[in-house]
C-alpha cells in the first residue's frame, strides 16, 4: 500500500511491484484523500515503453491486480497517477517501483513446451532401453516406443555382422521373438526328410519290436 495526499505520492524504501513475468499476484494500491468521482490511471514508463494501469476504486483505495504484461521487463518503472474528473485532469509526482529479474526458463524455449520435452525424453529412455538388434534380412531391427515392437528399418547391417542370411530346409524361424528352431515331424509316413521327433523315434522302434516278437 502506498499513499497520495494532495496528489504526492510517497513510496517506502525499496518499492517493488515483484518479479519479471508475475501474474494476477500482486496488487498495486493507492489510498487517497480523494472525493468520490475521481477516475486514476497510473501511466509508466520503462526505457522510451509506456503502458498505462487502469485503477478501481473500493472506499478511499483504488488498486489495480498487475498481470505479466504489466511486469514484462526488470529493472526501474517510473509511475505517476493521473485522474480525471469530468473535464479536470491532474497528476501526482513521478514515483519509482523495481521489478525484479526473473529467470523465466521456458522462453529460452521455442515450441514445444517442457513438458512435449519431458515426452521427447521419455521416448528416447525407451530407445536407449531397447538398442538395435539385427534383422533377418540384412538390416538393423529399430525399437517403435509408440507400437512397444521392434521394427524393420532401412539401416543396413555392416559386412559380417550377421543377418542376410536364409533359413534352410529343416529349420523354421520366428520373426516376432527372432528364435530359430528346427522344423521336426513326428512320423515316417510319405518320403518326407524333415527330422522326426525322439517321441517318434521311440514309438517307430517299438513298433518294430512287436513286429520282431511276431516272427
């Protein structure tokens, strides 16, 4: 709260209207000795910028809620209230207010905001947390932290480093796990050269034993 008696305004030492950027926080106040139907603005200049604050009154106080336009630079406004009174016009002396620095972080940023960053980063943790993996088809396989699976890519696997290579006849492949097995079957029957089973095995030779046991 400052005061203006007969339109001088006195500030206490160290005036400040608070911080760079601060909004809807701090409330510059006035009280006067001013009769009912006066109208003040505060009009301010910073560095050749005027700006004016338009002031309420509630009882003997007019106040103003200062937004972060209204504090968008630090350092030294120089203030002075001007009222109007039908067709009357009159100022107060000029008085000082500091507004502090600020770091203000985010302006250092272009679009997006932090917190896309914050998504960004998480996204990359993902990656990092899944490294390529070579493919089957000559290629390096790339984790999708959108899809949770590992992709296909176009990167090529240097020369001898495994992949580009082709499943031959006996073995089978699974592309999702990468896990190569072989490709068994569990019966004679046909002309057929797959490997069989040991089940099948053991149940062929037992056959034959009690085909032996016949003779």
């Amino acid at each position: 709260m400052i005061y203006m008696t007969d339109w001088n305004i006195c500030t206490p030492p160290g005036f400040s209207l608070g911080f760079e950027g601060d909004n809807e926080v701090t409330s510059l106040e006035i009280s006067t000795d001013l009769p009912e139907g006066w109208d003040l603005k505060v009009d301010v200049e910073k560095d050749g910028q005027k700006n004016i604050i338009q002031l309420s009154r509630d009882g003997e106080v007019y106040s103003a809620l200062l937004t972060a336009s209204m504090l968008a630079d630090d350092g030294t406004y120089a203030m002075q209230v001007r009222g109007t009174l039908g067709d009357l016009v009159r100022h107060s002396n000029l008085f000082y207010a500091t507004v502090f620095n600020s770091i203000n972080a985010v302006d250092a940023f272009p679009p997006p905001l932090p917190s896309e960053f914050e998504q960004m980063e998480d996204r990359l943790t993902d990656i990092n947390n899944n490294p390529p993996k070579p493919g089957t088809n000559g290629t390096w396989l790339i984790f999708n932290p959108d899809s949770g699976e590992y992709e296909e890519s176009d990167i090529p696997l240097p020369e001898g480093g495994g992949g580009g290579y082709r499943i031959g006849h006996g073995l089978l492949l699974d592309r999702e796990t990468n896990t190569l097995s072989v490709n068994a079957v569990s019966d004679f029957e046909g002309d057929n050269t797959l490997p069989i089973t040991a089940a099948a095995v053991q149940d062929t030779v037992g056959n034959i034993e009690i085909l032996l046991g016949t003779i």
